[in-house]
C-alpha cells in the first residue's frame, strides 16, 4: 500500500490500482495551471485522463490541494487545479513549504516525477521536458527536470525538450547525468512543436514491448535510479510549421527579454506568447502532444504487467 499522511495522500483508485500490480500513469498538473489557457485546460486535463483509461491504465494526476500532495484527482480538484489562480508552480524544493503552510501548487515534471517515483507508479507522461535554458553559461538557468530525473526510478514519455532551450546541451547534460534517451519509432531526438530538433538519438524501440523489455533490464542492471525517457515524436504532418516556430521562438525569447521575465517564469510565458501569436496553431500541437504521450504511457504500463 503506498504511503499516505496529512502531507501525501493517494487517490483509493489509484492505491488499489497499484497494490495490485494494475497499469498507473502520473500526469503532471503544471500544465493544466499554467500551460494551457482557460477553458480548454480543463476539458483537456479530462480528455487526458480519459486517454490513458482508453489504454486500459489508471490516471494519477498530481497537485498540492491545501497543504495536501494529492496523487490522483476527483473531478471537483480537478476543477480545482484548472480554474484556481492561487496555484504556484511548484517543483520539488516547494513541496514541503506548501505542505506545511497549507498552500496550493501545480506539480512541474521535476516534482511530478518525484511524487510518482515515492509512490511507485513507474510511468509519467508530460508534454516536454525542461532542461539547459539558452545562455546558461552565462545564467547557470538549469532545469530541475534533470536533476531530479537523475535520482528517481520512472519511465517518462515526453516529445523531447521544449524547444525554447539549448537542445544539445540538454542531451549532454542527461547522458553525463546517466539519463536514457530512447527514440520511439524514430532516430531523432523531437522538438516538442517539432517532428524532428536537429539532434540524432543512438536508441530506437518500435513498441510498448520493447520499451517494457529496456525497464525490466535496466532494473535487473541496478541501473533503475535513474529515469528512463521515451521520446516520442508528432508524425511530420501534426507538427507545427517550422517556419512558424522559428519566427515565433525568436520573437517570443526577444519579448521575454524586453519584459524582464526570467526563471521558471520564462517556460508559461513564452507557451502564452506561442499560443496568442499562431492563432491557437501552437496550442492546437501542445495539446495532440500531451494526449499521444500520455496513451502511449499508457500501453508501457500495461506491457510493464505482462509477464
């Protein structure tokens, strides 16, 4: 049974699922509160869930509720975690100061992934990852996505990084960390908005199986205390046009400058300015990207309880 007290709490669905040994995905919240415009967060943070449930896994999305880190969420925290504007973006350095001071936070991947990894749900689908920001030489502005995936046991399918940050520095950074890297169905490392960022991967599986096989010897390896990332791509035709994202990347990064945003802050604002420049384009990839990872989760879990 995993652990629960007043500071963590596992949805009953979510506990039985796992005592068990049924599928379970954790999704992360960060991106209902703050990726995603309202109203369509919501009806896509219930879309996602239905998605991993069509695969046959349960859900367990996770937040920070009054003081709470809750894993898995009912339809009312849900609501809860969409249309509050008291929710900070909370990754792992936060989750016990809003424990303790009763407050309301939406788990990034880095918290995201801890909470999964404590709790032993072994896959977590998001959208994409953080990583080295653009001029971190400079800012030392590192994601704690890596570091944190560095230490914990799951397997996270995402679309790559999010295409606003240094890409090869970012896979530098996840081989010297010990971080996989495998490419689903593909050579090359995807650019979240894009199929395809520029950079070749030495790793490619072809079906939930073989991604089952890789965690279950990495396991045997000693070598599962670190995650591992399936990195899976839009096909070609549902990305969004690359000449729109280089005009609305650069465009966006000289906004972020001119207005001082800077930290964690600068990843909602530049999704807000992709968002509000493509017409709903951007929002319209953001949202075929989350729901593909989060089915595909889905049937990993599921292979990962097949004998």
């Amino acid at each position: 049974m995993p652990h629960v007290d007043d500071e963590l709490v596992v949805a009953p669905e979510v506990a039985d699922a796992l005592s068990a040994g049924r599928p379970v995905v954790a999704l992360e919240s960060t991106l209902i509160s703050h990726g995603l415009p309202r109203p369509d967060n919501l009806r896509v943070a219930q879309e996602v869930e239905t998605d991993v449930r069509a695969e046959g896994a349960v859900p367990a999305t996770v937040a920070v509720l009054d003081g709470q880190v809750r894993v898995g969420l009912d339809e009312q925290q849900l609501e809860q975690v969409a249309r509050r504007d008291d929710l900070v973006k909370a990754s792992v350095r936060d989750l016990p100061v809003l424990a303790a001071r009763g407050g309301y936070g939406a788990t990034t991947v880095a918290a995201t992934a801890h909470v999964a990894d404590l709790v032993g749900i072994p896959l977590f689908a998001t959208g994409g990852l953080g990583g080295v920001h653009r001029h971190a030489r400079d800012t030392w502005d590192e994601s704690a996505d890596l570091s944190t995936l560095a230490r914990v046991g799951v397997t996270v399918v995402c679309a790559g990084v999010k295409s606003i940050l240094d890409v090869p520095a970012t896979l530098e950074r996840m081989e010297t960390l010990g971080i996989a890297v495998l490419g689903y169905r593909t050579a090359a490392f995807p650019g979240f908005y894009l199929t395809d960022s520029g950079q070749p991967l030495e790793w490619r599986v072809d079906s939930p199986a073989e991604v089952a096989a890789v965690v279950r010897a990495r396991a045997a390896l000693g070598l599962d205390r670190r995650a591992l990332v399936v990195a899976n791509p839009l096909p070609p035709g549902q990305q969004l046009d690359p000449a729109v994202h280089d005009r609305l990347l650069w465009g966006g990064l000289a906004a972020a400058t001119e207005a001082g945003v800077a930290g964690k802050a600068v990843t909602p604002f530049l999704l807000d300015f992709f968002h509000r420049e493509s017409g709903g384009d951007s929002l319209a990839v953001n949202i075929r990207i989350i729901r593909r990872n989060a089915r595909l989760a889905a049937q990993i879990a599921a292979a990962l309880t097949r004998p």
